[in-house]
C-alpha cells in the first residue's frame, strides 16, 4: 500500500476509503454512522502517515457526495495547515504537484458543496468458476479464444477471476479438446506476464459470448503450477475493455 503520485487519491489508502465510505452510505448508514465506522476502523489518530491521507479524502469523498461534515472538513483543513499533508513530498520533484493538489482540495473544500447526492448500494462481484476452467470467449471476428482460471481473487467488493489466455484460436467445438499442455499467451507489450485479472459487472452484459467449456484442466493445488513457463504478473482488466485488451495487449 502506498501513493503512486501527488493527487489526493493516488493513494492505496485514499482510494480504498473513498470506496469504503461510498459503499456505507450505499447500505443505508447515515454520513456521520459512516464516519464513525471509518474511524473505528481506520483508528487514523494513531498513525501520523496515515492521518493526513485519511481526513483528506474522507472530507474530499463527502464533499463530492454533498455530505461534508464539518468536523472532517476542519480535520482536513488542518493536515493542509500544518503542512502534514505535504510532508512526505518535500525535497521531492512531485512537492509543488502536491501542493497544488492541496490547494485545490482546500479551495473546494472551503467552496459551496453540491447537493446531497444518492450512493446506490455497491453490487457485490461473484465468481463461480473454479481453477481448472476453460472459459471461452468469442471475438468479435467469430471464433473463439479461451481463458483458464487460476485462482479467485476475493476483496471487499467482491470474487474475480484470475486467468491467463492460453495460445489458441479457433470453433467452440475444438475448444473442448485442447490439451493441458497448451501453453498461456504472453502479453504483447507492458512485460510478459500472462496472469489476468477481470472486474466488473460486464460478464452479464458479454453472457452471450461467453462460454464456460464442459472441458477443464487438472492443476496442482501446489505452486509447481507456476513454473509452467509463464512469468508471475497480473494485469487487471474491465470486462467491458475485453475486446481492446484482446488487441493491445495479446495481439488478437
């Protein structure tokens, strides 16, 4: 976990707490029963790193949601105040990025927020495939590439799929013969791993291209799996992006 830029929310922890209030307000707690539940969880006051990401966007995430409070609102403006916010990009070639990110966060915090706005309650991902099945999927040409699941990757917002693609094309009807052995498809550019990993609701919105296979592959259950050839890297796709990825990043 960590910040991979200067933007309130280019942080593993900014972001999961967006999502985390987000999806408590979406089950029905009131702003402040949120707030209190991330307090608890998060215990922020205990951890000086953590404060500074923890109140800002939590206040942020609220005004954007037309729920600021304003004890969040003063926490945040304080962590800015005190240059705590600013603390671990000094000396660094992103500070004065950061700094501007602060004083926009400041300017709209302190600005008129929107109107109260409705959070839908967040659909829970599932994932019913099982390591060793082969799920095809058919291009937009009209044949077919197939996936072999590897492991479910299971978090807050649900079960995804991991998979790799393996090196093969071709009818429906061959997919149900092809041989364990056959090996993943590497990624054509960005490295070249081989591990997938597939988020959204778009398997519903794809369920008439999409066919798991009645064939499936015996994998260990022991890591010996992974020394098959293919490198340990996972790239994370939306299942609405499948098509592009399947151009892009295999060469499909």
């Amino acid at each position: 976990m960590g910040a991979w830029g200067p933007g309130i929310f280019s942080d593993d922890n900014a972001a999961d707490l967006r999502d985390d209030y987000r999806a408590l307000i979406g089950d029905g707690l009131s702003g402040p029963e949120a707030t209190d539940r991330l307090l608890r969880e998060w215990a922020p006051e205990g951890d000086p790193a953590l404060a500074p990401v923890f109140w800002l966007a939590l206040a942020v995430t609220q005004w954007n949601c037309g729920r600021l409070e304003e004890r969040v609102k003063q926490r945040a403006l304080q962590v800015i105040s005190d240059g705590s916010a600013l603390l671990p990009w000094r000396g660094s070639t992103d500070e004065r990025k950061r700094k501007a990110a602060l004083d926009a966060a400041k300017s709209r915090l302190e600005s008129l927020q929107p109107a109260i706005k409705k959070i839908a309650k967040q659909k829970i991902a599932v994932c019913e495939w099982k390591r060793g099945d082969l799920i095809g999927l058919r291009l937009p040409a009209g044949d077919y590439v197939v996936f072999r699941m590897l492991h479910v990757h299971r978090d807050k917002g649900g079960a995804y799929p991991v998979m790799e693609l393996l090196d093969w094309r071709g009818e429906l009807e061959a997919a149900e013969s092809i041989p364990e052995f056959t090996p993943a498809r590497p990624f054509q550019k960005y490295g070249k791993g081989t591990f997938v990993e597939i988020l959204g609701p778009g398997k519903r919105r794809l369920k008439d291209r999409i066919v798991p296979l009645r064939a499936r592959h015996d994998l260990p259950d022991d890591p010996s799996w992974r020394q098959r050839g293919f490198v340990r890297a996972v790239r994370v796709f939306l299942w609405r992006d499948i098509d592009r990825h399947m151009t892009e990043d295999f060469g499909l």
